[in-house]
C-alpha cells in the first residue's frame, strides 16, 4: 500500500477547503480507507474541527517540516481509521522559511515514511497561492479544488490552474485535477445551479457529479470537534460527503444526486 496524496487547495479563502478535507478524509475511512489528514494551514481549522488543541512546535506539521517523524506526530481521531498531524500558528514561519530556501519536494520526503500506512493522505492548504500551497501541491497525486456556487466563484481560478499547469511543468509531472467540487449549494436559488451550470461548461468533465449543499450541520460539526457523519449522519452535509467519497472511489453513489446536479448536467 502506498498512499495517494490529495491536497485540498484554493487561494479564496472559506470555500470548503477545510469542510472538504475533514468530511472527505472521515468518509473514505467510514469506507475502511486508512486515512491520514495533515492540516499544513497555519488557521489550525482541520485540526480544532476534529477536536483537537492547536498544538506547539514540537507537535505538528511545522514540526514535521522541521524534521520530526510523521510517524510520532500522528493522532488518532474519534473516526478509527482516520489520523490527523496537526497545524498551529508556527506553521506560517514555513512561509518564509520556504521562501527562502524553496525546498518544494519536502513535504512529500517527510511524509514518505507512513505512506505505507494510509490508503489516503488528504492535505488541508491555507487561502493563499504561497510557498505553503506550492510546497503542498508539489508533494501531492491529486488537487481537488473546492468551489462555492457564488456569484464571482470561478474568479481567480485561472490564477489556480495556471499555477496547477506550472507545477506539473515542473516539480512535479505527477500532480492530476482530481475535480472540482461544488460547495454551498443554496438548493432553492437560480444563482446556485446558474453557476453550477457555469462552472461545468467551463471546465467539462472536471466537476464532481457531487454537490455539497449549504447545510447548517457542516458548519456546526467543527465546534463539537467532529465531521459531520459523527454529530449528525442523518443530514444532508454528512450524505453529500458521503456520495463524494463514493463518487471519488468510483462506486455508485448510494442515494441520487440532489436535483441541482441533474439540472445542471
Ligand atoms: N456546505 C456548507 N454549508 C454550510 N456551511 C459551510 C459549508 N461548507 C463550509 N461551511 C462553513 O463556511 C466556513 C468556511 O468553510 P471552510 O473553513 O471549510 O473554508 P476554507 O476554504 O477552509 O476556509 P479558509 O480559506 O479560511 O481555510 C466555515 O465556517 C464552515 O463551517
Ligand atoms: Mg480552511
């Protein structure tokens, strides 16, 4: 086993990347995928969603830049197969770190040695097209790209998939678009499927089947320290991540589609 590493990236900030990456990540392990999510944002979100303190410099991703081993710098979450390296503040000292010594394979050499381990690393990426990004994507198999159903969404895009099209260019030849995900779907407003359909012409063939509606149980999950499955499986954000995960897999999705997806087909 070695695992697929999958960076969740976007440089406009609260577009789901973190929502993505905690739901996504205990999906697939819900789907007895072993899974391990480094939160590498200095915003610590991925790791206080789950739960957890921010932690010091010796305790998490900042540490494993620095040379710690993943290995002792792994938690275990309330999800069993899932594990998170943690973020603090520290973390954004990389930037200029980084900056100054472009060292951009790192990321991928310090998680070499539990790649054996997990199925799935999944890597939760600040708002900013900065080293840390570059650093994440050139460690990465795969970029999904979260995307809300707004007005101006696809701005800065362009930005993204030429800075996406330059690392495979060069760092790294191995980094696919895994998709884009459409997030914050209002269900009930012309403007959601308006940009929906939007984005798909735009980008056909590269967005999910699966939307992630605006669904208040997303944003309350992360102050209880849980994904969402874990504080209610029941609602529509856990079913929607859920169907991503399977979509992703390439296994049927259990329960269709919502109707914004059919109508944007
Ligand atoms: N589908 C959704 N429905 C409702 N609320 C959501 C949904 N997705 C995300 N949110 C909420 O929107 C806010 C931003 O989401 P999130 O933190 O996942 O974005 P982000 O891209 O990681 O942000 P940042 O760029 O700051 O890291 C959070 O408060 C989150 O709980
Ligand atoms: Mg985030």
């Amino acid at each position: 086993m070695t695992a697929r590493i999958v960076v969740l990236a976007n440089q406009k900030g609260g577009v789901g990347k973190t929502t993505t990456a905690i739901n996504l990540a205990a999906s697939l392990a819900m789907m007895e995928k072993l899974v391990l999510l480094v939160d590498y944002d200095p915003q610590g979100h991925s790791t206080t969603g789950l739960g957890f303190p921010k932690p010091d410099h010796r305790a998490g991703s900042y540490a494993l830049m620095k040379g710690a081993p993943a290995k002792g710098l792994t938690l275990h979450t309330e999800v069993p197969m899932l594990q998170v390296i943690p973020a603090g503040k520290d973390l954004a000292q990389l930037e200029f770190e980084l900056f100054e010594l472009p060292q951009l394979q790192e990321l991928r050499k310090a998680l070499e040695p539990v790649m054996e381990n997990f199925d799935f690393i999944l890597v939760d990426s600040p708002p900013a097209l900065g080293m840390i990004t570059l650093n994440a994507l050139t460690a990465a198999d795969e970029v999904i790209i979260p995307m809300p159903c707004e007005f101006l969404a696809m701005d800065g895009l362009a930005e993204l998939m030429e800075t996406i099209r330059r690392i495979q260019a060069g760092p790294n030849p191995r980094l696919e678009l895994g998709g884009i995900l459409l997030t914050m779907a209002e269900e009930r407003t012309n403007l959601g499927s308006a940009v929906a359909n939007e984005v798909r012409q735009a980008f056909p063939g590269k967005v999910f089947g699966t939307t992630i509606p605006r669904n208040i149980r997303l944003a309350e999950a992360p102050s209880h320290g849980k994904p969402v499955a874990f504080y209610d499986l029941k609602s529509k954000g856990a079913q929607a991540y859920l169907n991503l995960a399977r979509e992703w897999l390439g296994l049927e999705l259990a329960t269709p589609s919502p109707a914004l997806n059919r109508e944007a087909e």
